[in-house]
C-alpha cells in the first residue's frame, strides 16, 4: 500500500538475490489509493545473509524505492 513504512522479505528471497545477483531483481508493485498503481525494481537490494533462525526481513520501503528503477 503507498506510503507503507516498511516490506517484508523472506530469507530465501534474500539468499537467491545473494546467490544469484545478477539474476534477481526485487520487483514492488506500490498500491495507490486512486486504485492504480507503480512498479519499482531493485537490483542488488540486499547486501547480507540474515541471521540463523530468521525467516523473514523487514525493510524500509522509502529506501528501497529509492534504489528503485523504473521497469524497462
């Protein structure tokens, strides 16, 4: 949903980004209250493998988006 504070992200969504980065892109559909909507990709978004036990990973969405780029 726009304006959401945060997204949550699994651990394996993460180990693949690092396992594969050239591969992985990190698509965010952004729900706008007018009922559209706008599509961001990262690449590279994740620079660490969570800890043993973590199963899921919450990120800022304001600075992913910022890393984001529009699709081609």
């Amino acid at each position: 949903v726009s304006g959401a504070a945060t997204i949550t992200v699994t651990r394996n969504e993460i180990l693949y980004s690092l396992n594969k980065p050239d591969d992985f892109i990190l698509g965010i559909v952004e729900f706008m209250p007018d009922g559209g909507h706008n599509v961001h990709y990262v690449r590279r978004p994740f620079r660490r493998e969570p800890d043993f036990g973590v199963t899921s990973v919450n990120y800022s969405l304001r600075e992913l988006l910022a890393m984001a780029e529009a699709p081609a």
